[in-house]
C-alpha cells in the first residue's frame, strides 16, 4: 500500500507470533468470545512456520495493527481449491480507512494467482458493519448451509 493510505500490508511470518495471538485476542473481544480463545503465540507461530495458516499483516508505523489470516479448501463437487479466510480484524481507531477492503482485494489476488476457484468466510449475524461491507464488496450470504461443530467430549466420545 502507499504511504499516504497510513498504512502498509505485507505476508505473514511465523516471527508475527505474537502479534497475531495479540490480534486475536482483540477479535475475540470485540465478538464477546474471549472464552472460546486457547491458542498461544506459539500456537500461530507453528500454523505460520507450516504454513497451515497464511494471512498478511496491516501496519502502521511499524506497529501490527490488523490480520488477514487464510487457509486453502478442497471442494469434491467442483474439484477445486478454494480460500477460507478465518480471520479478519483492525483495530478500532484504524478502522473506516481501506484496511478490510486492501485485505480482501489482496487475499483476492493471492486466491486467483493460486488457482483458487473462491473465497469464504463466516460472519457473525449480528455484525452489521461486516456484512454491509460484504455486501459491497459483492460477497452473497449462503443461506442454505448450517455450520456444524464437533469438539471437546463430543469429539472424543465419537472416536471412542
């Protein structure tokens, strides 16, 4: 991005560890799920080393001030890869100033040069910021499709 945006992106390294768990910890507030998060710095310093998590970081004056984290998809139907993108979150004081929109224009192209079909992500239904901003941007809702979520002793009594 150009300096007078504010504001640069670059890709993610396992070295941005800690600066991811501080972003996330940030989301999880801001979507009132703080209880969901167990993931440590060193956790995303190994999905980034593996490169099982890929994403960019947003800076300004060298501080991290958002994240754009991505993971690859397959779909049997189509045959092809797509892009999940987990996670998106900017800081509050650094919002309403192109960061989101440079995020997903930048993920776009990443997704097209990788030979990615899509892009998906989740949103919660009560962030209504988010989805006019979706909406913009031309993303379309997939009503029909309900999440499903299998952890913890569910998880485990299933595997016996």
């Amino acid at each position: 991005m150009s300096e007078a945006s504010g504001f640069t992106l670059r890709g993610l390294r396992p070295r941005d560890a800690e600066a991811v768990h501080r972003l996330i910890l940030a989301l999880a507030a801001y979507e009132k799920l703080e209880h969901e998060v167990t993931a440590s710095a060193q956790d995303y310093y190994g999905a980034l080393a593996t490169r099982r998590i890929q994403g960019l970081l947003a800076e300004a004056e060298g501080e991290a001030i958002g994240i754009c984290l991505w993971y690859e998809t397959f779909s049997t139907f189509a045959g092809r890869t797509g892009l999940w993108i987990e996670d998106v979150y900017v800081e509050p004081e650094f919002r309403r100033h192109g960061i989101g929109l440079a995020f997903f224009r930048a993920a776009a192209r990443h997704a097209l040069e990788a030979g990615h079909a899509w892009m998906e992500w989740n949103v919660l239904d009560w962030n209504e910021p988010a989805l006019a901003f979706y909406r913009r941007i031309g993303a379309i809702p997939r009503n029909e499709w309900t999440d499903q979520r299998l952890s913890g002793e569910a998880l485990r009594a299933l595997a016996g």
